[in-house]
C-alpha cells in the first residue's frame, strides 16, 4: 500500500534522507525546487519534474533582483534627502 502523504519518491534517495528534512529549511520557492530536483523522473517525466524546478528557481531570483533593487532604491532615497547620518539597518 502507497502512503498518498509521503510517497516513496520522497523517501528512496540514497543518502537516506528524506527530501523534507531538508527543504523545510528553506524558503517556499527554494525549497520546491529542490523538491522537484529530488524527485525528478521517480513520480514520472524527469523533464517535466526539472522544468518545474526552473520555474521556482526563476521565481526565487526575480525575488531575490526584486529585494536588491528595492533596497538600492531605499538607500537613495535616505541620501537624496539629506539623510545620510542615519543608520539603515537599525
């Protein structure tokens, strides 16, 4: 009988270690692609599996470009206004 909650494809990784041990570590986005890297061709098209994990690593990139960028544009605004003396990351 298959366990539908924690499927073998989770838990045949040669190390012994199950995938979630490792991914509930990690944020949303990094943690599925890992996922989808663990698993890929054990549920079915390994193709398929690792388009999937592309798509979250993509994901986690424009997060991460989004956070740069957001936090270049903090920092210019606190200069331009004259705010130089205060510390940003208090």
């Amino acid at each position: 009988m298959t366990d539908p909650i924690n499927p073998s494809h989770y838990q045949n990784h040669p190390s012994g270690v199950e995938c979630i041990q490792i991914t509930e570590h990690m944020n949303f986005c990094r943690g599925n692609a890992i996922k989808y890297l663990w698993r890929a061709g054990e549920k079915g098209d390994a193709i398929e599996d690792l388009r999937k994990a592309r798509w979250y690593v993509d994901r986690e990139i424009q997060r991460l470009e989004f956070i740069a960028k957001d936090k270049f544009r903090s920092e210019e605004i606190l200069i331009g206004e004259g705010l130089e003396g205060i510390q940003k990351d208090a």
